[in-house]
C-alpha cells in the first residue's frame, strides 16, 4: 500500500481548513501578520498541495500595519455553495479578536473580494450550508456565565447570501467538552441527518484536542460526544515525534473517504521552530460519529496514502531562486504590507562581470533591496522578504553586495521568529568603511552583536546551517569563517512565544527617507538536509 509523509505541508502552516470541489481540494491556513496574507493551495489527492495565491494579496483589503507578528489573520475557514467560494477569518489585534470578514471569489486562484465585515465577535469562524441552502455561520467567544459553562462558548447565526450579512438569532451551541478548558475551531457537518460540531479545547499547545458534540437541528442544542476527546497528543511521552494536534477540518473525497486536516508540531528537546504544520488524518465513520486514525489513534509521520493518489512529492529539493522572473513566487512574504518601493526584481541582462567571490554576474540580475528606516524591530514594513523553514536540517545561503559607507546601513540574511526574537548575518562597513559581516541577535527586543569580521569584497556569500542543536551562521569570502552558532531553541515557540514558526529573510536597513542607498541580492538558496551546493 502507498504511504505519505507527514506533515503535507511543513513549516508555518497553521489552522488548516479544506474543502472539495469535484475532484479538486482547496486549503488554507493563518499567515498572522505577513502578507500577502491567507495562502491558498490546491491538490487533487490532499497529500501533494501547489501553492495557487493568496486571499489577501492588497493592502487595501485588509490593514496590518502596527501588527504584532502573531496578530493579523487568523484561523481561516474556506467554503465552496454554488460556483462561489468563501473565506471567513478573524482579524486579531492584541491577541484578541478584533473584526471578522468574509471574502468571496468565483475562482480560488483570485481575485479574491474586497473584504465584508460580518459584525461578529470571537475568532475562529466558520460556514456550513446546510442542504436546504441555507448558510450557518458559527464562532468561538467568551462564556456570558464562565463560572457555569465554562469559559468559552460556540456560538451561530445565519448568513444571508445575498446581503452577505448576519441575520435572524444567535444560538449558543456548546460550551465544550472539558469544561474548564477553552472551546474554540468549530466546524458544522451533517451525516445521515444528523449535525456533528467539530471543535478544539485545551489551547492550541500540549493540552491541544479534537472534541465534538452532536444534534438533530442545526441550531442545536448539541450534546457532547462523550467519547471525546476524539483526537489528542496530549497523554503522549516526549519521544512522540508530533505534538500539539489539534483543530481538525473534515473532507470526503470522490472515492467516499473522509480525512481530516490538522494541525501540530514536531518538537525537539520540548522546543519546536518550524511552527504548526498541516498533518493528514484518516477518518471512519460509525453510528457514534467520526474516529479519527481508526488504526492508530494518533497521527502518524508515515500514513497509507489516499485513494488515487499516485506521486508522494516531498519537495525535499534544492530550491534557488535567482530573481530572474517577473514576480517573487508565492512563498516570499513581507511584514504587515507590500515592500514596493523597498524590494524590487532587476531584469537579467547587461554585461557578466566578475563578482567578488569569483562568480560571473549580471550587473542587472537578482534582488534590490532598498535600506529602510524601518529596523526588523519595529511593528512597520521593514525592506525584508522572508520564506518559512520547513526542515529542521537546513542550509540557507545568499550572495549580497552592498557599498556601506557606515556601520548602520546593513542587508543580508535574517533568521526570523519575531520582531522582538531573531538573528541577522549582515553584510555592513565599519567607522572606516571596510566591509564587515556581524553576526547579531535579537531577544526580547535587545540586540547583541555576537561576531564581526573584515571581509576584502563588498560582496559575500552568507550562509546558515541549522540542525537539531544550532544554528551556525557561515561568511563564504576567501577561505570562508565561521561566525557562531546559536542554540536551535532560541529561535523556537515556547522561548518567543507567538503563534508562528521561523521565516528565513533577506533584508537591508539603515536608511534614511532621502538616503537610496541599496543592496542587490543576486541569488537565495534553500537546502533541506544541508544539501548545499556551491556557487
């Protein structure tokens, strides 16, 4: 029997939500403050997914600006009725829920529509239509009387289609299945004329949970399931490779299996970096409702593949981006906005000239990065571009030239987590004008220079390694030095805190508003396994 590797999407891919399309799947996941925000991928087997675009890919949708990295967009819930697709989220502000919207688009690769505000409370909403036509929209918000319910309550009130606004009653639904624990990611689905309510509970780290409640009417009142809770990691020892599952999705496929999505983490140590990924779960059916990983319990790294699936692609590639398109490929993302201006592709051609690591070049080639004001620090639109890590074991590398005239104008490579927690390889100049590369990390919000030294070009190759211990940041100029090495779990969740997992950037500040100095990044490469290659 075939089998696939999970997580299907690795690396910063939380809160997944799924839904079919004849034989075509369509998910999506948070993207909290970086934009374009809400990517959306498509498959046709739920194992091998292609990224299609983004929900929210203009600024005038939504606004991010003075975002926190784990705010913004979160919790997604993707929905197909009749030719048009719906996307609900919550935009959070201060770790709360803020305003909810609605987009909707005739194709899911876009253009996706100016944003609806539905007036809700809460976070994590959701959409059912219901057989009849009728659309159901449910969320999670604080109990009115936490002392009896518990502290969470899912709620519902119905969403006409046609004004695209809420009407009609609010319905409690459920308070959850472990009283004393936050219900939240509800979803609605009918089996044999029966409703199941699909929800989370114990947050979304160790104690995270798939519970569910049922009903004979879609307002309910629903009634616990008392098998719950369905799916869970939280009574595993620490050798279990994934932790953390929870907020489930369901799907049926045309061959009349059911899967869920998920998502988890895989930590090390007690710490994870790479963030909530989307695993894929197998789920039965029975009189008493869904079991999820009928023949395991659990999620499983190694799982039998779906029916129909053919080619388990891994993307375990060298990938090398040269910049030489006419747009950034959907998995670059910037902070709270759009870098135009800041960051902008250089067309190919011109005359190859020698480069200072002996690599012939394009003068108009690759990436330019205009130096910002705007530090990595600050909750604006810094001049960064950034990809998630998605392998524990990883080579990132990147040729950068830049003239600094003074130690304050840098660019280069940036190990992210969050404003206030990462760490830079930078390519600068000190009081003289020589060039340096210092190394330099920030934790809660101070900076520390760890490293520097003199290089002979302004143009460089800077590389960083990560493994299950460190990772060390490498200057490939002349005979190459190493800089240092940071421990792999400064860079992780449960020592930053937040919601989100590392990006691997490249960025350029020191700039003034009348300032054009720039730099020119003419090529980024990710190596799962640190499969490097020279260059």
């Amino acid at each position: 029997m075939p089998t696939f590797t999970n997580p299907v999407l690795p690396g910063s891919h939380p809160d997944p939500s799924v839904c079919r399309v004849g034989e075509d799947f369509y998910l999506v996941t948070s993207s909290f403050a970086y934009f374009p925000g809400l990517p959306l991928f498509h498959s046709r087997d739920l194992v091998n997914w292609t990224p299609l675009g983004h929900v929210v890919d203009r600024p005038s949708q939504v606004s991010l600006t003075g975002l926190d990295v784990s705010d913004g967009l979160w919790a997604a819930t993707v929905r197909h009725h009749e030719g048009t697709f719906y996307v609900v989220v919550t935009l959070a502000r201060g770790r709360q829920g803020s305003t909810t919207f609605l987009f909707t688009a005739a194709d899911p690769a876009g253009p996706w529509s100016d944003p609806t505000d539905l007036e809700a409370e809460g976070i994590d909403p959701s959409l059912f239509f219901d057989d009849d036509g009728r659309c159901w929209f449910t969320a999670c918000r604080d109990a009115a009387e936490p002392e009896v319910t518990g502290p969470g309550e899912l709620w519902m009130r119905e969403l006409d289609l046609e004004s695209l606004a809420l009407t009609g009653p609010t319905h409690a639904l459920w308070y959850g299945a472990m009283r004393g624990a936050w219900v939240e990611a509800p979803h609605v689905y009918k089996r044999d004329g029966v409703y199941y309510l699909i929800a989370a509970e114990g947050g979304t780290e160790h104690h995270h949970a798939v519970t569910a409640a049922r009903s004979g009417t879609v307002t309910g009142p629903y009634s616990t399931d008392p098998r719950s809770p369905l799916l869970t990691h939280r009574h595993r020892g620490d050798a279990e490779p994934i932790h953390n599952v929870g907020h489930a999705d369901l799907v049926d496929t045309p061959a009349g299996e059911t899967w869920a999505v998920v998502l988890g983490v895989r930590p090390l140590d007690g710490t994870h970096t790479l963030g909530r990924e989307v695993f894929l779960v197998p789920v039965e059916w029975t009189p008493r409702g869904p079991v999820f990983a009928p023949d395991a319990g659990r999620v499983r790294l190694s799982e039998r593949a779906t029916a129909g699936a053919v080619a388990v692609a891994q993307g375990d590639g060298v990938v090398r981006d040269e910049f030489d398109g006419a747009v950034l490929g959907p998995e670059w993302n910037s902070l709270r906005g759009p870098v135009d201006g800041l960051v902008s592709l250089e067309s190919g051609g011109g005359g190859a000239v020698e480069g200072g690591t002996g690599e012939a070049r394009s003068e108009k080639a690759g990436l330019r990065i205009r130096l910002s004001p705007d530090a990595l620090t600050s909750t604006g639109t810094p001049a960064f571009l950034a990809r998630r890590q998605q392998h524990v074991r990883m080579r990132a590398r990147t040729r950068v030239h830049l003239a600094a005239t003074a130690p304050s104008q840098e660019a280069g490579l940036a190990v992210f987590q969050n404003h206030h927690q990462h760490a830079t390889l930078a390519l600068t100049a000190d009081t003289s004008g020589t060039p340096q590369v210092v190394l330099t990390t920030v934790e809660a919000g101070t900076a520390t220079r760890l490293a520097a030294i003199t290089v002979t070009d302004d143009e460089v190759v800077l590389a960083v390694d990560s493994d299950e211990s460190d990772y060390t940041f490498r200057v490939e100029a002349g005979t190459g030095a190493t800089l240092g090495s940071i421990e792999r779990s400064f860079f992780s969740t449960e020592r930053a805190g937040g919601f989100v997992g590392v990006h691997l950037g490249l960025y350029g500040t020191g700039g003034t508003t009348t300032d054009a100095a720039e730099a020119h990044v003419r090529w980024f490469e990710y190596a799962p396994g640190q499969a490097g290659t020279d260059g």
